[in-house]
C-alpha cells in the first residue's frame, strides 16, 4: 500500500476531529487542530488556515451521524392515478 500524502492526512485528521466532536468545537480546539496539521508539514499561512476550516465546515456539513441524530424524513405522498 501507498504512503498516504499530506492531503489525505489532513483530511483523515479533518474527519476524526469534526467526528468526535459532533460537528461542535470550540477555538481552542481549532487551534489544536491547526497545531496538528502543522505538525502534518502544513504551512500555517492565512491562505491555509482558510483552507483547513473550510475543510471542517465541510466536513461537518457531511456528517454521517448527524444523519442518525436528524428525524426521518417522510416519503412523499403519490398522486392517485387519474380515471380516463
């Protein structure tokens, strides 16, 4: 198997993050976080830090388990078929 590259790094670290914090975290954390992907080899430059908290909205945005904590959505009602 591949060495995994710095981007997917990132991302598996992104994921894990947003995931044990449920999506809500708090500025510590993320500077936590950015101490991490720094450790990662990820230059700490705005355009970067930019980066990495669109990646966790995003990442919080797809949340698996935000699916299970959401109520189930109804199926949408057919139409009756019309006589002719």
């Amino acid at each position: 198997m591949a060495a995994k590259t710095r981007m997917q790094k990132v991302l598996d670290l992104a994921g894990q993050f947003v995931t044990e914090r449920k999506g809500v975290w708090s500025h510590d954390d993320w500077e936590g976080f950015l101490a991490k992907a720094a450790a990662l080899g990820v230059a700490m430059d705005d355009e970067s830090k930019r980066c990495l908290g669109n990646i966790l909205e995003s990442c919080k945005g797809l949340r698996v388990d935000s699916e299970e904590a959401a109520p189930a959505k109804k199926p949408a009602k057919t139409r009756a078929e019309t006589k002719k």
